[in-house]
C-alpha cells in the first residue's frame, strides 16, 4: 500500500499523532489499521516536510483478508441495526443498541486485539475501546451524531488518568455521555 503524502499540511509530530488518532477513533471501519505508523520529521519538526513527504501507516490487514474482515464488520453492524424496532426515535435506537451491547459483549482485555471494534464484533469481547469504537460505528450508521472520547492515562501535568474511552451522542437537540462498557454487568469487577 502507497505512503500517504501530507507534506502540505505542515503538522508539527504532536499535532500530527493527534490528527491520526482524531482520524483512527472517527472511523471505526478503519479497524484494519494500527495505531503504529512510520513517518520522517525535519529540522523544525514538522511532519513529512524535507527529507520525506509521506507517512506510511501500518495495516493489520491487507488485500482479501482486509476486504473480507470489513465485509463481516458491516454485517455485523447491520445485523445490529435491523434487531432495533421500526418507527422509534433516536433516543429508543441509542437505547436498544446500548443494551444490546451490554446482553451481547464482555469486557475483556486478555489480549492486544480486545481493542479493535472488529473483535468485539466478531469474538464478543474487548476493552472500553472497542467498545466505544463499536457503538459509535453502529450510531453512525443510524446517523445518530456522535463523537469518541477518551481519558489519557497520563495527563498533561504528570499525573495519572483513568485511560478509559466513551462516546457522546447527539440526540433530541442534546450531547450525552454514554458508556457501553459500564453499562456492561460484567464490566464492573474487572475495569480499571
């Protein structure tokens, strides 16, 4: 797969990182790629900018496996959409997928790829994360409006976050905070 060439955007390494993040955790269908990426900096520590023009991220998967893994994402993710009952608002839609993901996943991070939305999906269990990437792809899809959001582990002082992921959403003219991973019951004895 070509490098991506963003030479033009003269990003700085910080705001850079934080652009890829913004980008991975907006598009959960982009589960296939890593949170690792090369990339070349210059003098000034702009991005991408002398020596290089590209970034080049790192994929999980590729070619078929690529194509095939997204075809059972978004059939899961319909599979969702079509148990939510016809004729109820989007309050109702945000509720019975909220709850369908509580009955249906557990939280378990036994394993690096309890991060991704994809396994939630398919191995029904994850982290705060996938969850949150989870529930955001189907709110999406319903086009709900919605938003990922997440503590850091470390804060900006020094200290010490929760390092926890949630999402808003945008439903009868209001932002609400929701968590499907505390909403899970199993999730309570083993979240950090």
């Amino acid at each position: 797969i070509d490098p991506i060439d963003v030479s033009s955007f003269g990003l700085y390494e910080r705001e850079f990182k934080q652009r890829y993040q913004n980008l991975v955790n907006s598009k959960p269908e982009l589960f296939f790629l890593s949170n690792s990426y090369a990339y070349y900096i210059n003098g000034v520590g702009q991005v991408l900018a002398l020596t290089s023009s590209y970034v080049e991220p790192l994929y999980l998967y590729t070619g078929a496996d690529r194509i095939q893994k997204l075809n059972q994402f978004n059939s899961y993710t319909q599979k969702i959409i079509n148990k939510i009952p016809p004729g109820v608002s989007d309050v109702e839609k945000a509720l019975f997928v909220f709850d369908f993901f509580t009955i249906n996943f557990s939280y378990s991070p036994s394993n690096n790829y309890n991060y991704s939305p994809y396994w939630l999906f398919m191995g029904k269990e994850g982290v705060c994360q996938a969850y949150a990437l989870g529930y955001e792809y189907v709110m999406q899809k319903l086009g709900i409006p919605v938003t990922f959001v997440s503590s850091p582990y470390q804060l900006s002082d020094g200290s010490y976050g929760m390092n926890h992921a949630w999402i808003q959403i945008f439903v009868d003219g209001s932002w609400y905070h929701v968590d499907p991973t505390w909403g899970d019951p199993g999730a309570s004895s083993s979240v950090p």
